[in-house]
C-alpha cells in the first residue's frame, strides 16, 4: 500500500500556544499508557479545535518518529484538507467506504505523517461509516501505522462518534475554554462510557477569539 503512495504537500498551521502544552501532555500520556494506537478526536460543538488537535497530534507523534495516519472522519464538514493547506482533489475515505476505491492513503512532506482524506462529502455520513467497511479497514490499517488519529464531527447534533467509538481504542475529548457548560460536558462523558467508548486524554483549548457566532452558539445549549 503505501509503497506506491502518492506525496501531497502539507502546511501545518500555527497554533495557539494556550493548546500546544496541552497537546505535549495528551501525547506523552497516550505514548505511556501503551495499548490506545487508533483514537479518535471529538468534541460536543462545532468549532472547539478537534481538527487543530488532530492534525498537531499526528504531526507530533510522526515527530517522534511514529508513523501516523490521520484520517478525516468528519465527513460532515471536512476541515483537514483546508487547515494542511492542500491543494487539489483527493479521493478519501468517502469513496473508500462506498467502494468507489481502494483506501487513498497520501503520504507527506512531513516524514512519517500519512494522510486520508475526507473526499467529497457523503448525503449520509452516519449510514456510510456504519456500513462494516470503516471497522474492516481500521483492522487492516492498524497493523501498518503506529498509531491513527480519527478526526470526527462534534457530538451534539451526529450519531457518528458513538458509532466511531466503538471502532477505536480511545476517544480524545476537546473542549474549548468557555464554550461548553460543565452539565452539557458530563452529560456527553456519561453518554460515551455508557456506550462502553473510552476516553484516554482531554485537551482543554484556551482559544479565547470568540467572534458573535460563537457567543450564539454557546447561549443555544
Ligand atoms: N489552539 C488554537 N490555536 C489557533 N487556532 C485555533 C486553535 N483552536 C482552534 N483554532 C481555530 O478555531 C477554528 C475552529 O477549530 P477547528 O479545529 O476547526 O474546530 P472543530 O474541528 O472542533 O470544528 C479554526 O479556524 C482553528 O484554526
Ligand atoms: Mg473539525
């Protein structure tokens, strides 16, 4: 497979450093707790920085010198295309999961960090991950990457973590710094754990650059 890969060039963003201690901190202790190596990232809203947390733990794991793949599973609202800068159309997992294609998977500019992208944005997201070809192709994958980071969409409002989490060996959970209230975030954790999802690491984003949207949202819940 990814003897033949084809190489796209990547640019990681800059990040906020109120994150990036945080980011240190839930590598070390998925690299010492040993057995998670297949985790997805998720959040209850829209916005709270899973595809920043994402893509900057994959890269830093590839740092490390683990070979990583990252995958966008958002296959609602596909952010990892346009935050690595990427240009051009790529099949993703998309077509892999409606058998379109074999898995794409792209190798990068960044040693050790490969890539699968969301392709083109399905009517069904929850229908197409849930169909047996996401948990087969996680078995075989798994085998070839040292670890998979999963890129999901937000909680509230999708089914598909619950149906993702199933499939993965941990759930990293990010929260942004005053966007989620503290009922709304347990209500989520109680709803993981008693979908038996595991949760091995929370990343708390202290982006404070709210805009009026995001003031919406947050008086919504
Ligand atoms: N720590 C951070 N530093 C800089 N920008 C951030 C940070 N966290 C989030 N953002 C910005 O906020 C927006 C939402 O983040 P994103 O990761 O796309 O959220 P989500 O995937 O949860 O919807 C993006 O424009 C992203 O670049
Ligand atoms: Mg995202």
């Amino acid at each position: 497979m990814e003897e033949n890969v084809n190489k796209i060039e990547i640019s990681l963003p800059e990040i906020d450093h109120s994150a990036s201690e945080a980011f240190r901190l839930v590598r070390t202790s998925l690299l010492y707790t040993g057995a998670s190596k297949v985790i997805a990232i998720t959040s209850c809203l829209p916005d709270e920085g899973k595809t920043v947390v994402a893509t900057q733990l994959a890269a830093q794991f590839a740092t490390l010198g683990k070979k990583v793949l990252l995958i966008d599973c958002d296959l609602r609202k596909p952010k990892i295309k346009k935050m690595l800068d990427i240009k051009g159309n790529y099949n993703g997992l998309s077509e892999a999961l409606s058998s379109q294609t074999d898995f794409s998977i792209y190798s990068t500019n960044v040693d050790k960090l490969y890539l699968m992208l969301a392709g083109k944005i399905p009517p069904n997201s929850s229908e197409l991950i849930s169909n047996g070809r996401m948990e087969k192709m996680l078995k075989v994958l798994r085998d070839k990457f040292d670890y998979i980071i999963i890129d999901t969409p937000p909680i509230v409002g999708a089914v598909d973590i619950q149906i993702i989490g199933t499939m993965v060996e941990g759930v990293v959970l990010v929260f942004r710094s005053g966007y989620v209230k503290m009922a709304m975030a347990k209500k989520i954790i109680r709803q993981l754990e008693r979908n038996d999802i595991r949760i091995v690491g929370a990343v708390l984003n202290g982006v404070k650059k709210y805009d009026k949207d995001y003031y919406y949202y947050y008086y919504e819940y």
